[in-house]
C-alpha cells in the first residue's frame, strides 16, 4: 500500500546518500526503517518501567504497626530502632 510521507531537507538529503552509497533503494530502506522502530517501541511497552517494578517497594513502611508516610516519621522510626536495639 503506497504511503506519503514528509522527511524535511536534511533527512531526504542523508537518505539519498545512504542509498547511493548501498545501493539499496529509498523504499527497501524506509520499509526496514519503519519494521525496526515498530518492533523496538513493541518491546519497550513490554518491558516495564522501573517505576513499574519496584511500585510496591517506594515509600513503603516496614514497621510492625505498618503506618504509611514514613518521611514524615523517620526521626520517630529510627529513635524506635535504636531504643528497641539500645535499651536502657
């Protein structure tokens, strides 16, 4: 199925060199372009983010009583760990 498409100066200006120096033409090179973009976008939505992975771990409070907002209780969470450690 025939497509148009728009390459600005530069692009069309490389292209042309790639394919005389190759000897491939315009459209085989278009074509394989277009497989390999589509095939790398397909596996970076198949891999997930390294938000995606570890979004059960950020912020999560470890404590016993698990309470959430850990940042805003950390002198509190770290003075329990060391008086739990260190007892009087």
């Amino acid at each position: 199925m025939p497509k148009s498409l728009r390459l600005g100066t530069e692009l069309e200006q490389a292209l042309d060199r790639y394919c005389t120096e190759t000897g491939e033409t315009t459209s085989a090179v278009i074509r394989q372009s277009v497989a390999e973009y589509l095939v790398r976008r397909k596996k970076k939505r198949s891999t997930p983010s390294a938000w995606e992975l570890g979004k059960d771990l950020f912020g999560a409070d470890r404590s016993p009583a698990g309470r959430g907002n850990v940042s805003g209780r950390v002198k509190t969470l770290i003075r329990g760990k060391l008086r739990a450690k260190h007892p009087r």
